[in-house]
C-alpha cells in the first residue's frame, strides 16, 4: 500500500509538473504575442505620420498668396522625403502625362535642375521620368497657380505592417488625396472648392528605421464615404 501511495504521489507531481510547464510555455507564447501586437502598432503609428507628411507635403501654406517657387521646391523635398531611393509611381488616367515616375533624386538634388528634375516625356503611359518630375510639373498642388489643399478620410486608410522571412518590415498602403482649392472668395473666404480625388494603394518597407514608399499605384477614386 505504501508503494502504491507513493507512485500515486509521484504521479501527481509529475502532473502538475507538466501543467504548470505547459501554463508556463502557454504564458510565454501570450507574451510573445503581446509583445508582437505592440510592435505591429507602432509600426501602424509610424506608417501614419508618413501619411500626415505627404498630406502636409501635399497642402499649400499660404492660402492667400500662393507658395513661392522655393516653398514649394521644399514641400516637394518633404514628399521626396517618404520615398525610396527605387520608388515608382504609376499615374493612371486619360492625360499624357500618365504613367511610370521610377527613381528618386538624391538628398542633395534640386527640383529647379533639368539634370536631377527633369520634365515629363508625354509618352502616355510610358516611362515619363522620376518622382521629381511627377511633384514638380505634374502634381496639381505643387504648381505655384494653385493653392489646393489635400485631404484623407481616415476611415478609408488602411495599413498592414508585417516582417517578411527576414525579419524585414513591409506594409500594404492605401489611403485617398481629396484636394480642395482653398483661394479666397469675393468675400475673403476660402473656396473650398473640390478639385480631384485620387488614392495611393502601394507598398512600403522600413528602410534604415524609417518607413518609405517603395511603390504605388494613383488613379481617380469616388467622394470620400464612409
């Protein structure tokens, strides 16, 4: 009976030994995912002030006057800013001007130089030149007649930030532009007058600890619903 006791007594060490290694191992897992949840949001909440830079990039500063050409080469710096080295637009729609804006100028380029900025080459749909040239010649904020702000409805913004088999993170982008002209009416108010709206749907990846397009696709998309 003793010897019977005492493998009884065994045996239910050896139980809750297992159950308090499986709870242990089940915990670790939990904090894993914890921890992984909260990386994925501070992802998320670095992918949006890249959103805020372009909308911000993409909005004049003087409603009155208009940007002069040095503000606007340095919004379009800014918008530059968020991009990779590799980056590629693609612009879709009817205009001769649409197409493919691959490469990015370097940190030391200048949007006022044919070498580094050069303008478009209208072959529609074909390879019309680099990011520069699509803010500097092509973007309708970013021309000095206009004084268009951009809008974007959070509730149609969306990213996915996940690590690749490297441990490398990449996201899905998607989120819309809805410009408005904000000059001043007869009465010195702004027009808010609806210009265009258009979506980005692309990707980006975490390069050197910053998030940075590295491609996207922008055509024509609805008034913004929810």
């Amino acid at each position: 009976m003793r010897t019977l006791a005492t493998y009884t007594c065994v045996a239910a060490l050896l139980a809750a030994g297992i159950t308090a290694i499986g709870a242990a191992h089940a915990g670790a897992r939990g904090n894993d995912k914890g921890q992984e949840d909260k990386d994925t949001l501070a992802q998320v909440a670095e992918l949006e002030q890249l959103h805020a830079t372009f909308h911000a990039a993409a909005s004049v500063t003087d409603n009155v006057n208009g940007d002069s050409v040095p503000v606007i080469n340095k919004r379009i710096m800014e918008v530059l800013s968020i991009w990779a080295p590799d980056g590629k637009l693609t612009i879709v729609n009817a205009t001769d001007t649409a197409g493919i804006y691959a490469g990015n100028i370097p940190e030391n380029g200048d949007p006022d130089d044919l070498a580094t900025c050069p303008m478009p080459t209208l072959v529609a749909n074909g390879l019309q030149g680099n990011l520069c040239t699509f803010y500097k010649y092509v973007g309708g904020s970013w021309q000095p007649a206009n004084k268009f702000i951009s809008l974007s409805p959070a509730y149609n913004t969306k990213f996915v930030p996940v690590r690749d088999q490297y441990g490398q993170w990449t996201s899905s982008v998607y989120f819309e532009c809805h410009y408005f002209n904000v000059a001043l009416n007869a009465a010195n108010q702004p027009l808010w007058t609806a210009v265009s709206h258009v979506d980005l749907d692309g990707q980006a990846s975490k390069i050197g600890g910053k998030w940075l397009l590295t491609q996207a696709t922008g055509e024509a998309v609805g008034v913004p619903l929810p």
